[in-house]
C-alpha cells in the first residue's frame, strides 16, 4: 500500500523540535504560492507580511481578491509554531467548504470540524467552526483558552441584529490571540484597529483594496427573466446564479427552466456519469435529480447539506449552466459564476419589506466573475414583473392603438413589495456599505458559560458587559438585565450562592446550558411534572419543544394538511359552506399541552421582570414524529416538506441539543432517554456527507490509486450501533402501522410498510412472497373488528409492557401486542428485522410475518 500523500503545505513545516525562524515560515508560503501558480496581488502580499510579523490584521478587499490565502497564511503559521487557529464563518455551508480547503492544503489530520450539529477531529490544531462555537469558548475559558489565532471570515456579520454579538465576544475575551478580520464590505474599519490594539497591546493593520481581479459590468433587464436566461446562455454568460430571496422562489424557477435547453448531449451524460453513485434518498433529494440533468441547480439553507455540496462541487466543474438559489450567496460560499442576476431589489427581513442594503448588495453581486476564467463578471437586475409586463402591454397597444380598451395595465403588488427602478441599481452599485455597530447583548447562557469559568465570578460577567463596544447608556441597561438574569438563575438553584462566590450547581450535567432564550423557564415548568405519569415524556417533550423558534414552513404546512383534513371530514358530513369556512378557520397546528404551557410561563413571567418581550412557542414536531412512529423522511412525505428538508432538519438538531443540554439529567427518565437516543440517531442518519468526506481524505493515498472524496460513492450511516436508539426506531416502525390499523386506514398501513422498505415489494411481503395490501389488512382483521369496536393507540398501548424484542446477530423479531377496550391483548403482529440490509439501506428493513390472533 501507497503512503498516504501528503497536503501541499504539510512538506514546507518545520520538524518537531527544529528551531523556527519566521523569516524561514514566511519564505516557505511564498513559495508555496508560486508553486501553485499564484501571483499574489499587493494586498496579498500586505497582509501576508502582517501575520508573519505576528500582528493583527483587518482585511478588507472585494470578493474575489484572494482573502483565502491569507487566511491560510494565518493558519499555516500558527501550524508551523505548534499553536492553535480557529476559522470562524456565518453559515454551517461556509465553514464545511473551508474544512475541507484546509484539509487538502494542510492535511486532514491537522484540521478539525464543529458546527453544533457535526464534530470532526475536535482536537485538531487547526478548527472551523461557526462564530457561535468560538464565541461559546471564549465564554468559558476567557484569557485561558487555547486559541492562538482566530480568522473570522465574513466580519460584517459583527452588525447582524440577531447574531453579532458571537463576532464581539472573541474580542473582548481573548486579549492573548491574534486576529485577522475579513470582509468585502467592512465599511469604516478605524474602530476595529484602534481596538484591537488598545486591548491587546499588539499592533494591528489594516489592508485595503478596492482592486477586483475580474472587473463587472452591470445591467438593468426589462424583459421576461426566462428571455434574460436564454440570451445569457446564447451569450455563454453562465454559470448563471439567480438570486430570488425566498427559497419556495428559488425551487419554483428552477422547475420553470426545464422546458428550457441548457445542455448538449455530451454534456448531459457528463453530468450523468457525475451523479452515478450519489444517493438522492429524499423528498427533495429526488426533485433535485430532475433538475441538475437539466444544467440546473438549487442552492438555499432549506437543503440538507449534502445536496448544497453537491450543487457547489457541480459548479466548480463547470457542469451547471444555472443555479436558482437565495441570497446565502452573499455568505462567500465557493459557488463559481459568471453572472449574477436578480430578480428583485426588496426583500423581507423578518419585520417589514425593504430594499437591500449596500452591504447585502456588494456581498451578492460580488460573486460574479471568475479568476482566470472570465474577463469580466456581470450583475443584472430584473425590473419588477408588473412593470416588464406593462412594457409589453404597452408595445401591443403602440402597435395597435385599437387594443388599448381591451388591454389592462397590471398593478404592483399590494404585499411584500418595495418598488425598485434602474436608479435603485445605480444608488447599490455606487454606495459605501454602512458602517459596523454593535449588536451586544446578554443572556442565561452567557452568564452561565461565564460562571462555570475556574474562578469564575459575577465580576466576570460584570466586566465583559463594561468591555463591550456599546455606549455608556447602553451599557448601564444591559448591566441592569444582567443583574435581573442572574437573580433568576438563583432563584431556580441552577447558579449557587457561596462563601467563594457563585458556582453552578453540582446537580447539572457537565454540559449545561441555557442557550435558548427561555430555556429557564422550561427548567422551573419541568420540576413541577409527575414523572410516573404515562405521558411525562410526551409532556415533556412539549415543554421543551415550547421554548424553540418556531419554524415558520413547517408549522404551516401542519395547518394545510390539517385543513385539507377537517375539509374533507365537513364536506362528508355534509355541513354548509359558511359553516365549513368557519370551522377551517379555527384549524390550528398542534399545541400539545398549550394551557399548561401558557398557565406556567404567565406564573413565571410574572416574577422575571426580564421576560417581557420573549413569548412562548407551544408546538409539536419532535413529540409528532415520535408519536406517529414516524422517521425523518415520514415526516417529510406527510407534510410535504421536500422544500424545506433543511429547515426541519435545523429545528430537529436545536431540539436535540436543547433536549441534551437544557434539559436537567434528573428529569431525565428512560422514556426521556429514549426519546433523546432516537433522535440522534435519527439525525446522524439523514446527512453523514461531512463526516464521509473528511474519512475519505483521511484515507486516500496516492493520486492513482485514490478516489477523490467528491467523486467516492456514499457510504451510508450505521444506524444499528446505537442499539438503544434501533430499538426506538424499529419499535416506530412497527407502532405508525398501528395507528393506521386503528383508524382502518389500511391503505396508510401498506403504504408505511412499503416506506420503510422505501418500495421493495420483497421487503413489504410476509416473508413467503405475498405482499401486505390494503386488501390483506382489512380481511386480516375483520374477525378483530367483529369482536371489539376500538383499537388503542393511547400511552399504555405503546408502553413497554406491549412490546418485546428478541435479539440476535443478524436478525431481530419484534412482536407488537394489540391493545383492544376489553384489555384482552390476544391480538399482536410480528415483524423480522434485517440489521445487515438497515445499515446497507440506512434504513429499517423489517418484514412482517404474521398478524392475528394468538387466543
């Protein structure tokens, strides 16, 4: 066997123990950029020399203008002097693309992973992480944490309103680290540099250029956007990246471009051979395989991360000809294009409709134009809709005056719309970005990050208020909230009052924390629960579930479905439409324990002065999916969600790391446990790219006998090694199919079984080769129904004493007990469960053997 190659940079360190010399380092990046044919641009080269005289850097350059290497410079520095770098980034999507550019310049053993949701090589000397990550570390370690260098890539992310304050914190809590803050649109930057040194006492640069590699033309478009799509494309103006600023928009025109001819015959097979191996096992995921054939791909925050990698790695080869995606763009994802098209100016930003900012404008257009492919990028801007419309209208009534009657202008659109022209292009294009401010705040999970420091004390938390970059007035508000939290932590013996100070208490799990907003009053509603309740952990569930962000699509798409539901009941009981029109209004999304919910936070908002403004969120996902025994891609089918699989997939990984940290261990019972196993294992089990990829690097030898990582055919998730967690889902396999057979909906019943078989009729079979049909069902359980009018679906129906569970090796037998009125429990089904067949199709495979009466 081949040695394992090494990275390009891994040659140039110096041996252990060598005697380092930074002239020497410095000389050996240089020619490392001549080597891989760079020729480094003037505020390269400054800001190059700035990290290797080991000072801080602000980097402000447009996109495009290589930030990357110098990036790199900082973290083969700190490699090469045995200290530690972390490269902070916005989005999960940034931080992985960055990860796996580290791994291949510097050697996936040096660089490691940590997003919240995935980990990989945690201890490495070199780690990409999200600001939230660095932030949470600065919080609990302060001067003592092991970060010698930090890149915070996309630094204009310090004024965001929600999430600024991770950019502020390493700032002010790390007074021994270097820093390199990057951005194309700083702004005014005089504060930072000025900062910077005065805390540090280390000398801080500032590099700027106006200079772009590639040049960009820009453009107003009054016609039809598929018209502005077919001329690029005949121009050979592509990639081209649509940037529409809603991700339902950006799905949509991505299935209006398939009448559209993009791509010639060897290129369609091109992408074909491209896409052999890849594994498309979503909702979404198969929707996606009919575009990108098309030269057509999506790009949005809603797609599970192994879709958007595979959109990107598509682009950097040249195979798409279009990419329909949000204004995540912006964000410095590695998406290569040559133009850049909007679709409109205005966008909603949570609170109200405006027109983009500067900023928002230059982080998109930007991205046009690629280094030593183009000599130009293009920005284009499409006139509103109504306004391309009138245009045309207005052509046929210039050609024929006499259709002027019958011809209506169209109006601009009542909601959601700020009216943008040609001068609006012109006003973003010549603009300045607005200057940074602090968005600094404080809350439960900073205070108790803080306090769990060794030594740490209230004059910790004190200080890093005092510290921060907010005015004086400010400052004395936020102590004034600081102090209302804290007596709230008290209050609820999480924080303990000592003759050393305050601690936390020695009750909680080592990894604590109250990141959610109102993650203390989801403690203090907890501890008044009757854990021997049959339905505690269902009730739990919601309470915890109650202090998430709601996210918006799914919930309504609970209320569609819902409606659709009560429709079709009203309409077969034949009630007035007035009257069906008023009962549709009342469908609500599921608000399990809703009363108790909002009688407990009134209780507890009443002695917190510090909750006004929060609001409590009752829902229901996690304890749906749980209830229904339903799997993500259940879940997924049954709302239709292919649209939105990532923002499922983000609310269910907030709701598992709450579940883990937020929820105390001593409420933790072992239906809890469970709970809290299969949930985790379910989201192991949906995107395991990541991890895939860095393996994949880890073991690839030389260039001819390795497979690039891109390129290597998934290799899917073991979903039997957390047996616990297998037993939950095997246990919801089998329980979703006795909430159809309750209802006497055997179609659903087949139709799960062959889902969880995802279509393989031998699987759906008895085991003899006759298949479980709908018809099947029904005659199975007739003598069922000819004795007993209800079959239970109710907590004791589920409990353990109904189910049991023979293990072998390589098979398992679960017999499922039917709950009947008369508590007879003669009924039950059996099912065989392939553990080879789950971990090779990352799936149950479960075949049902008998079902029927053992009395």
């Amino acid at each position: 066997m081949a040695e394992p190659k090494l990275a390009p940079l891994e040659p140039r360190l110096p041996e252990p123990g060598a005697e380092l010399d930074g002239d020497q380092l410095l000389d050996a990046f240089l020619d490392y950029s001549l080597e891989i044919g760079l020729e480094l641009y003037p505020a390269q080269e400054e800001g190059i020399l700035e990290i290797f005289a080991d000072h801080h850097l602000v980097l402000s350059t447009p996109t495009g203008s290589g930030k990357s290497l110098v990036a790199l410079a900082a973290c083969f520095r700190a490699l090469a002097m045995g200290q530690r770098a972390f490269y902070t980034a916005p989005i999960k999507a940034l931080v992985s693309e960055k990860f796996f550019e580290l791994c291949e310049a510097l050697g996936p053993q040096n660089v490691g992973l940590m997003t919240g949701d995935a980990t990989v090589n945690r201890e490495a000397p070199i780690i990409c992480c999200t600001a939230e990550i660095l932030s949470n570390m600065a919080l609990r370690k302060g001067e003592h944490a092991d970060v010698d260098w930090v890149v915070m890539d996309e630094f204009h992310y310090y004024a965001d309103r929600d999430r600024g304050v991770a950019w502020q914190i390493p700032l002010l809590t790390l007074p021994r680290t270097r820093f390199v803050l990057m951005s194309a649109t700083l702004g005014n930057t005089e504060f930072f540099v000025k900062d910077l040194k005065m805390r540090t006492g280390v000398e801080a640069a500032l590099v700027s250029s106006d200079q772009r590699p590639v040049p960009l033309d820009f453009g107003y478009c009054e016609t039809p956007i598929l018209e502005t799509i077919e001329s690029l494309v005949s121009q050979g103006r592509c990639p081209v990246y649509i940037v529409h600023f809603s991700q339902r928009a950006a799905s949509e025109a991505a299935q209006d471009l398939m009448s559209t001819n993009l791509l010639s015959k060897p290129e369609k097979q091109l992408l074909r051979d491209e896409l052999a191996d890849f594994r498309f096992d979503s909702a979404f995921g198969k929707e996606l395989k009919r575009f990108i054939p098309h030269g057509v791909g999506v790009h949005h925050a809603g797609m599970l991360p192994k879709y958007r990698r595979l959109v990107e790695r598509l682009s950097r080869k040249g195979l798409l000809r279009v990419i329909c995606g949000t204004d995540t763009l912006g964000v410095g994802v590695n998406v290569p294009i040559r133009t850049v098209l909007f679709t409109q100016l205005c966008k909603f930003d949570g609170e109200r409709s405006r027109i983009v900012s500067v900023r928002e404008f230059h982080q998109i257009a930007g991205r046009a134009g690629r280094k030593g492919f183009d000599e130009r990028g293009s920005v284009l801007v499409q006139a509103p809709a109504h306004v391309i419309e009138n245009l045309g209208i207005a052509a046929k009534i210039a050609a024929n005056p006499k259709k002027k009657k019958k011809l209506r202008l169209k109006k601009e659109p009542e909601r959601g719309y700020v009216a943008w022209n040609a001068e609006t292009l012109t006003a973003l294009r010549d603009g300045t970005p607005e200057t940074l401010t602090s968005q600094f705040k404080i809350n439960h999970g900073m205070l108790l990050s803080v306090l769990s420091r060794s030594g740490g004390a209230c004059g910790d938390a004190k200080q890093l208020v005092r510290q921060s970059h907010e005015s004086a007035q400010n400052k004395r508000r936020l102590m004034r909230h600081g102090m209302a939290l804290f007596r709230s932590l008290v209050e609820a013996d999480i924080v303990c009052l000592t003759a050393g100070g305050a601690a936390l208490s020695e009750e909680l799990q080592q990894d604590f924390s109250l990141n959610q907003a109102l993650g203390l009053f989801a403690v203090e509603a907890l501890a008044s629960l009757d854990e021997t309740a049959t339905d505690y952990a269902g009730v739990l569930i919601s309470v915890m579930e109650s202090i998430l962000e709601n996210p918006g699509v799914v919930l309504m798409r609970q209320v569609n479905v819902l409606r659709t539901r009560c429709l079709a009941e009203l309409k077969a009981e034949g009630v007035e439409y007035n009257e069906r029109l008023a009962e549709l209004d009342k469908v609500e999304y599921p608000k399990p324990e809703a009363e108790f919910i909002y009688d407990a936070f009134n209780l507890f908002a009443k002695n917190q002065p510090w909750v006004a403004g929060f609001n409590i969120a009752p829902k229901s996902i996690v304890r749906e999916m749980f209830e229904l025994g339903a799997s993500f891609r259940d879940y997924v089918n049954e709302y239709g969600l292919a649209r939105a699989e990532g923002v499922l997939l983000r609310y269910l990984t907030d709701a598992y790391r709450t579940l883990r940290q937020t929820v105390p261990d001593k409420f933790k019972t072992e239906d809890v446990l469970e709970i809290e196993d299969w949930l985790g294992a379910e989201l192991r089990s949906i995107d395991a790219s990541l991890i895939d990829e860095w393996e994949a690097l880890q073991c690839s030898e030389s260039d001819s006998e390795s497979t690039a990582p891109a390129q290597q055919a998934e290799r899917p998730h073991d979903i039997t090694h957390n047996r616990r967690a297998f037993r939950v889902t095997v246990r919801n396999a089998a329980w979703r199919i006795v909430r159809a057979l309750a209802i006497q909906n055997y179609d659903a019943a087949s139709e799960a079984l062959l889902a969880w078989c995802e279509d393989d009729t031998i699987c759906a079979s008895d085991g003899q080769g006759k298949l479980w049909t709908s018809q099947r069902f029904a005659e199975s359980l007739t003598p069922y129904w000819t004795e007993y009018d209800a079959l239970l679906t109710n907590a004791d129906a589920r409990g353990p004493s109904r189910v049991s569970i023979d293990e072998t090796e390589d098979i398992w037998t679960l017999r499922q007990s039917l709950s009947d009125p008369e508590d007879h429990l003669e009924w039950s089904f059996t099912f065989q469960i392939d553990l080879k067949a789950s971990r090779d199709a990352n799936r149950v495979m479960l075949t049902l053997t008998s079902l029927g009466s053992t009395g």
